[in-house]
C-alpha cells in the first residue's frame, strides 16, 4: 500500500490549506488525527474501506465521503474511487483510497487558481474538488443520454442487431452514476447547515455550494429517467428478439413443410404394392414429379406471401 502525502505539491507543509493522502496506512491515519484532533469514528471509516456517500458532522469538523467518478476525454472512460474530505476551519485533508493509477490529480486541481473561486481556504479548496467531481457528472449524465439516443437508433433499426452487451453496459454505468450523484447530493444537503458556519468568512462561497447540490441532484434526476428509459428499450429489445425467434421458427417449419411433400410421396410409391396409381403407367415417374413440384411452388407461394420466407414485399404489406 502506497501512501502520498502532499500539501500543495511541492510548497512546504502549511503553504497550502490542504493536505492529500494517497492510500495512507494506519500511522499516518492516526498521526493526521492527533494533528487535527479527529473524532475515531472518522478514522476507522477510513481504515474499513469503501463507505456509502454521507456527511457526518464531529465538532467543528465536517467529514464527507464520496464516491469520485472521473472522466476521461481521451477514450471516455470512467474510473471509480473513494474520496473522502476532511474539513476544519484550519486545513482540508483529502483521503484517496483505490487504484492509485486511477486517482484524480487533485494536485493540479488545488494548485491552479484559474477560476471564479481559487483554493486559497480550506473551504474553498473543499469547492474546488467537488466542483470537479460535480462537473464529471454532468458530462457522464449527458455521455450516457448520447448513448441512449444510439441505442434507441439501434433497437428501431430493423437492419441492426443491437448488441445486449451494449446494454447491460450502459446500464451499469447509469447505475453508477446515479448512486454516486445522488449521494453526493444528499451528504451536501445534509451539510448545509454546518457548511454555512464554515463559510461565515466567506459568504460569497455558500451560492457556490447550494449551485454544486443543485446539479448533482440534477444528475440523479436525470440518470432516474435514463433508468426509466433504458427500460423500455430493454423491452423493445427482448421483444426484437422474441420476434425474430419466431420469424426463425416459421422460417424452418416452412421448410420442414417444403421437404415433407416429396417425402412423403417418396414415402408412399416406395412401399412394396402393385397397384398404386401411375406404377406401371411409362410416365409415371414425371408426373408424380412434377406433382410433387406444383405442391411445393403452391406451398412455397403460400409461406411467402405470410412472410415466413422472408419479409413480404411493401405492397404486400
């Protein structure tokens, strides 16, 4: 298990209003906790793993945990770990836990001070994150409408076969979102009141904040009619197949047919008797022929024209 522990990248410890954790272990856990005085219920969340998104309030001390969902432009792919942030009136500490290659580079996040709000306060730094987090959301929430949209253009598409592994895909990664948006939006609910203490200096951050739940409830909002939607197209789809299993099972039983009428002809004139018609007639054999072929043309029209050989032409429709 690695562990980073970094305050504003290369700037001494206590330049920067926050302080980054990577993986830590248990010492640096229980030192960061003497240092900041951390109620132990903080501490052992962070030693037990993965937690549900939620707010908890210990004092002046505000703890958040989060599930942090990051796009990726290049190939639009998402990594999913665990963020949590510890805030204090003095300092942030932000606490990675999962992949390290997949962490978000919370470093060149927190040292950029482009933006309508620079993380020069522990709270500000706090908005910066989540701004991030918030925004990757958004992108993933209109991504998977996209998605939706293709989808639905498949499913419709007599042409195409849509691909069910394309589906459950989609349905994993709406799901994910919409538990990681709705948390989100539910801890910074739960935090308002305590967030609106940790802004009495800077008053122009809370619009900031009610702004970041606002949109992540937006999200949740929104992956709940995706949801909704990707349900009825799982239902056109299995319907689509239904159909086209039956169009097979018509298509084969029409062709069973076909080959029982000469077979069963076949089946009569080779049995062992003398008098059956046309035996002994000379041309016998090309009448019981071309009978067998007008049974099967009538059959075949027939089938044809109810599409079970393929699909009838417009007209016919």
């Amino acid at each position: 298990m690695t562990t980073r522990i970094s305050s504003g990248g290369d700037a001494p410890v206590g330049a920067r209003p926050w302080t980054l954790l990577r993986n830590p272990g248990r010492e640096v856990l229980e030192e960061t906790a003497r240092r900041l005085d951390l109620h132990p219920l903080v501490i052992e969340d962070l030693q037990a793993g993965r937690q549900q998104p939620k707010a908890e309030i210990f004092g002046d001390v505000l703890y958040l945990s989060i599930w942090d969902i990051d796009r990726h432009d290049d190939d639009a792919t998402m990594t999913d770990t665990d963020l949590a942030l510890i805030l204090t009136t003095e300092e942030l500490v932000l606490v990675q836990r999962g992949n390290g290659a997949e962490f978000r580079d919370l470093d060149a996040l927190l040292r950029d001070q482009n933006g309508p709000v620079p993380a020069d306060s522990p709270v500000s730094a706090m908005h910066r994150v989540l701004d991030a987090v918030v925004r990757d959301f958004v992108d993933l929430g209109a991504s998977v409408e996209k998605g939706l949209d293709d989808l639905e253009s498949e499913v419709f598409d007599s042409r195409v076969h849509e691909d069910y592994r394309k589906i459950y895909r989609l349905r994993q990664r709406i799901g994910q979102i919409d538990r990681a948006s709705s948390g989100l939006a539910e801890a910074l609910r739960s935090a308002a009141d305590h967030l609106t203490l940790l802004t009495e200096q800077h008053p122009q951050l809370r619009p900031y904040f009610s702004h970041l739940e606002n949109d992540a409830r937006g999200v949740s909002e929104l992956t709940s009619t995706e949801h909704a939607s990707l349900d009825a197209l799982v239902s056109s789809h299995q319907s689509n197949v239904a159909t086209r299993q039956n169009q097979d099972m018509r298509t084969i039983s029409a062709f069973a047919a076909l080959l029982a009428v000469p077979t069963v002809i076949a089946g009569i004139y080779g049995m062992n008797f003398k008098n059956i018609p046309l035996v002994r007639w000379e041309y016998g054999w090309l009448a019981i022929g071309i009978g067998m072929m007008a049974f099967d043309v009538i059959a075949y029209v027939m089938f044809r024209s109810r599409g079970w050989l393929g699909h009838r032409s417009s007209d016919e429709e």
